[in-house]
C-alpha cells in the first residue's frame, strides 16, 4: 500500500489490473519510462500464480518455483535489475520414472541429444533435425501441424520417445499433442538451450525484489482492490472501478492480523490506458461487458478455450529428516500409466505427478526440506462437489500421493510433518482465472488478447494465454510485449 506520504493521485496514464508476473513487469517498465502507474490487485500479496504460503511457525511452500528457462536471466536482468538476475541458478538433476523408462538429465539439447542416440536407439541425423525444427518455429508460422502431427514425423511409432519429450512441457505449460505444434517447439527449445532453472531465494524473495523494483521506479500499488469494471467512455478506456469488497481471503502470512482494507474501495480513477493481467474471458466479458465489443469479438472470444488446472501436495519434513538427493534430484516427472496420453494426465484418477524437491539450499539459512507434487486436472471435477465429498476427496488425494512418495523417500509417513492439498477450486478462489486455469488459455487467446486496443482504444492484457505466453518466462516476456504496446498508444494519443 502507499503511505501517507505519497499518495494516490485521482489520475494515471496506467493503470494495470493485476499483479502477476506479465502485470509487475508491465507495471515496471512504463513506471521506469515515466508513466504514472497504478498496479491494482486483488489479493493481498503480489505475485498471482507466482506464489507462496506459510504454515506454522517455520514452514514455507512454492506454488509455481518448479522451473523456468535459462531466457529468465536475461528478461530480468533487461525489464527489472541485475541483482533478481544473479539469483537465477540451475536445477541440474532432472528425473524421469515410468514403465517405459528410468532416466536422469541436464534437461538441454546435448543430454537429451545423447539419450536420444544411444539409450532411445535413434539415427543422430533424425535428432539434430527435430532440434533444428523445433528451434526454428515462430509465432508467424500458420499453426496448422499439430504437436502429434510433428512427433510422427520425426519419431513415428515410438511413444517412448514422445513421453521424454513432451510429458515435461505439459506440466510446464499443459499444451497437449492435439495444440499446434508451435507452442511445443518454441518451450521445448527455450527449456533445450540452456536446462531448467529456479530463483535461489525463493518465490517470496522473488516477489519482495520485484515489489522494491516496482517502488523505486515510482509505481502506485494498492494490494486488496479488486477492480470490478473498466469504464469505457465514448468507445474509449477511461478509468476502472475498485470494488469495496475485499475478497475475505485468509492471510495466514499476517499471523491474526487483519488485512488492511484498499484506499481505493469503491472508487473510481481515471487513466488513459488499462492493462489487464487478469484473465482473458474475464476481462472482455466480466471486467468490461461485452455490449463495448463488435459482433465478430464476442463470437470469438467466446469460442477461446481456457486451460487445465492443477493440483498440488504440498509436504515439509520433520527437522532433521533429508531426502537422499541421489535419489530424488530436483524434479522428477513420474508416471505409472502404461504410456504417454493426454486424457490420462488430466484424470481424477491420478497416474502422473511431477515432484519438486526443494533443499535447504532454496532459502540460504532455512534448514527446510519440502516437496510440492503437482498434476494436472480439470476444474470440473471438482467444482461442483458438495463440501464434505471436496474434504474427502482432497484427503485421498494426499494420501496417494504420499503412497506414490514411498517410492522415493522411503518411510514418507513418518517423516512428513505437514502435509496440505490444492486443488483447481483453490487455484480459481486466489486468482479468479476461469476453471482454475493453471495456464490461461489455449493458443487461440493470443490473437483475442493482442487485438483488444482494435476494438477499444487503449484496453490491452497481458498475461497467460495461448501456451506460450504463460509460464514465469512467458508471463514476463508477454508483459514486456504489452508494456512496449502501450507505450506508443500513449505516446500518440
Ligand atoms: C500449480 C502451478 C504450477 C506452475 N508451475 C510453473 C513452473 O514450474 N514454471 C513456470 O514457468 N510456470 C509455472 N506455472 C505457471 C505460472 O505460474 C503462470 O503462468 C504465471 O505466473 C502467470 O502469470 P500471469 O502474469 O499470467 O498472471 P497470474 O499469475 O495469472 O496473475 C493474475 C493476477 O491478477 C489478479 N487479478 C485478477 N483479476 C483481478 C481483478 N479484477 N482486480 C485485481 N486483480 C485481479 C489475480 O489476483 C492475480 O494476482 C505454474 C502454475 C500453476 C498453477
């Protein structure tokens, strides 16, 4: 919140919606070119996906710190500063597990170029060609192949092959072999160049640095304001609306203190632009109605598919228990599913799990050992549960995945000192994506997404939409594409 000393003005030249990475880093740029910024968010702490929680007296778990393509350094170090940059260290001990193979890697092209030839038995000329291929896709190509139609060229038949390849991305992006092919290519060769990395430090450090960031180069921000309607005058943005209901979300981190309710609430500001970082269908249809848009928009935006969602286990060791990091690495995709399909790794009945283990060495000077598993899901499934069978449910889920754990940290049960589940519900209540979306929506949202200002001049969005775009590094590099676009709208206007 701002203090007393500095303000909120009845004005701004923008105001964005949001405080996901794609909305910070938007946010930071034009505050750094000299825009007055508001940054308005819902929540109490900023961050959206990019997050974390506390428990108990010393215990603290990542939501999304899994990992992210070596391209982050440079993001950061060009659109915030070097010292966030110089965090960013890579995770070198990447497991696989599943009945068709047992594997480790660096998780870039050389590893995965040798697996390839010597333990998958492929022609080296066929490897270096997908590389090449993959590498060389663009957001200009038509996006007609699919992402099968791209595997059964280069490896057809070979399911083992497309498991190594493709299952990791899923969980990175949850793009599927029926998306085009292009929103693969260009994640699988970002996460090819250089391997998978995280910020040492962790998300709360991560968050702390950018907010600093945010304040230096004289951006507004107001947590707890949910804005509920852009106001379009005359076909044109002219300001947004902060609701004056906080969201009654339960700020554990606050430790029984109560969250300050927004300045803001129930007001209305003015400004020349807006960014919207929440999401895509939200927007157009919640935030500013859909009687502002053409025809043709509404047909199209209503026809963008969201995303799946996730669920998570989130468990900490008792003090003085470790995982044998041998055994465990850094993350490990594991499966029990005869092979790779995609309806299989959004089922209730869960065959698939990614866990993240994090070390000590996470948060230099906390003597933590936690793991996160993550699967992918469908909001469905659990929306509409009534409460009792949603409890039940969530403590299935937990006690499976630790079932799934023993395999790795033998004895888990008596090890574990805190153990806490989240579903695709819990991913909609903390950031208000439709259905929980872990990643925004299908491919087709980019081109909704980047036509905005055609239909009402100065409304943009940025954030997680069509696979690519989402993702720590997606999420960045889409907000440094929309605060570019701002700029000259603000410019000329
Ligand atoms: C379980 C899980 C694991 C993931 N793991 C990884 C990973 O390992 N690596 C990786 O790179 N990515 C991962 N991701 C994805 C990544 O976290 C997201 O793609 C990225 O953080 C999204 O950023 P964003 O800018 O789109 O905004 P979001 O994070 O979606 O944030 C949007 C923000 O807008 C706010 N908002 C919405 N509506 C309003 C409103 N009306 N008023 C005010 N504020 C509003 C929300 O509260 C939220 O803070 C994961 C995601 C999930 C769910």
């Amino acid at each position: 919140m701002q203090t007393a000393t500095t303000p909120y003005l009845d004005s701004y030249d923008v105001i964005v919606i949001g405080s996901g990475l794609a909305g910070m880093t938007a946010a930071n740029i034009l505050g750094r070119s000299g825009y007055k910024v508001l940054l308005l968010e819902r929540h109490y702490k900023l961050g959206g996906l990019a997050t974390w929680f506390r428990r108990e007296d010393n215990l603290i778990f990542d939501v999304s710190l899994h990992g992210f393509p070596v391209g982050m350094i440079k993001s950061c170090r060009r659109y915030w500063n070097a010292d966030i940059a110089d965090r960013i260290v890579q995770l070198k001990h990447i497991h696989f597990d599943n009945p068709q193979f047992k594997l480790v890697t660096t998780f870039d092209r050389d590893d995965f170029t040798r697996l390839l030839i010597e333990r998958f038995k492929l022609e080296p000329s066929t490897v270096s060609e997908f590389f090449d291929t993959a590498r060389n896709m663009t957001h200009y190509d038509n996006g007609q192949m699919t992402t099968r139609e791209l595997f059964n060229r280069f490896f057809p038949g070979r399911d083992d092959v497309v498991r190594l390849l493709m299952e990791p991305i899923t969980y990175a992006n949850g793009s599927t072999l029926e998306d085009p092919a292009l929103t693969y290519g260009i994640v699988f060769s970002n996460f090819m160049s250089k391997g998978v990395y995280t910020f040492q430090g962790g998300t709360d450090l991560f968050i702390k640095l950018l907010r600093q960031e945010l304040v230096r180069n004289g951006v507004h921000i107001a947590t707890n304001s949910p804005v509920e309607k852009i106001v379009v005058e005359n076909g044109k943005i002219a300001g947004v609306r902060v609701s004056d209901h906080s969201l009654g979300l339960k700020p554990l981190e606050l430790r029984g203190k109560t969250t300050p309710a927004s300045e803001l609430g129930g007001k209305t500001i003015r400004c020349r632009s807006v960014l919207s970082n929440g999401n895509l269908k939200g927007t157009i249809f919640n935030l500013v109605g859909k009687e502002h848009f053409s025809a043709d928009f509404v047909e199209e935006a209503n026809a963008v598919r969201l995303n799946n969602s996730s669920t998570q286990v989130y468990m900490a060791l008792k003090q003085g228990e470790a995982f044998d990091e041998d055994e465990c690495g850094d993350l490990y995709f594991t499966s029990t599913a005869p092979a790779f399909q995609t309806d299989l790794l959004l089922s209730r009945n869960i065959t698939s799990r990614t866990f993240s283990f994090y070390y000590p060495r996470t948060r230099p000077g906390v003597d933590l050992y936690t793991v996160v598993a993550s699967s992918n899901a469908r909001y469905e499934d659990w929306a509409e549960l009534p409460e009792d069978e949603y409890k039940r449910s969530k403590e299935d889920l937990i006690q499976v995945t630790l079932d799934s754990l023993e395999k790795y940290v033998p004895n888990i049960r008596d090890k574990v000192a805190y153990v806490e589940a989240a579903t695709p519900r819990t991913f909609r209540e903390y950031t208000d994506h439709w259905s929980g979306a872990s990643f925004g929506t299908k491919y087709e949202g980019l081109a909704v997404s980047r036509s905005l200002a055609q239909q009402i001049p100065g409304l943009y969005h940025s954030g997680s939409v069509g696979i690519i775009m989402s993702g720590w590094l997606g999420a960045v590099n889409y907000g440094v594409i929309a605060a570019n676009d701002m700029d000259s709208f603000l410019v000329q206007s």
